[in-house]
C-alpha cells in the first residue's frame, strides 16, 4: 500500500517549534510554503547533518518525513 504524499501544512510545518522560526527570520520564514520550498535542499542537509535546529538534531523520523516531503515535489 502506497503511502499518502506529506503536505507542508499537515505534516511539514508542525514540526518548525516557535523558536525555529524565530531563529531562521533573518534568513527566510519557515512558516511560509514558499521560502521551505525555495530552500528545501539546504534545509534538508542540515536537518541530516544534526545542525539544524541549533538546540539539538531533529529525531530521524522527523528527517525522513521532511526528506520524503522534499522527495515527493514539496507539496503545499
């Protein structure tokens, strides 16, 4: 059985915390499809690399969820 496509609303951005977006304003606004989207691959690098968020590595369910988002066409 298929697995459903992950959306940015549903499944993408409940993961950015309060203090992740607030962190991330400078450079783009993680609450915004459009700017996730836009720096999606960097983004995912450094969720797998454990840099991302700066207080500690997302778990790996959390990456692979966002990798499979990215994979799958980065759906609104």
């Amino acid at each position: 059985m298929a697995s459903q496509p992950f959306s940015f609303a549903k499944d993408i951005l409940p993961l950015f915390r309060e203090k992740d977006i607030n962190a991330m304003k400078k450079a783009f606004d993680l609450t915004s499809y459009d700017d996730v989207r836009k720096y999606a691959t960097g983004i995912l690098a450094r969720l797998s690399a454990g840099s991302m968020p700066c207080d500690g590595a997302w778990s790996n369910d959390h990456v692979e969820r966002f990798r499979e988002w990215v994979q799958g066409g980065c759906k609104p």
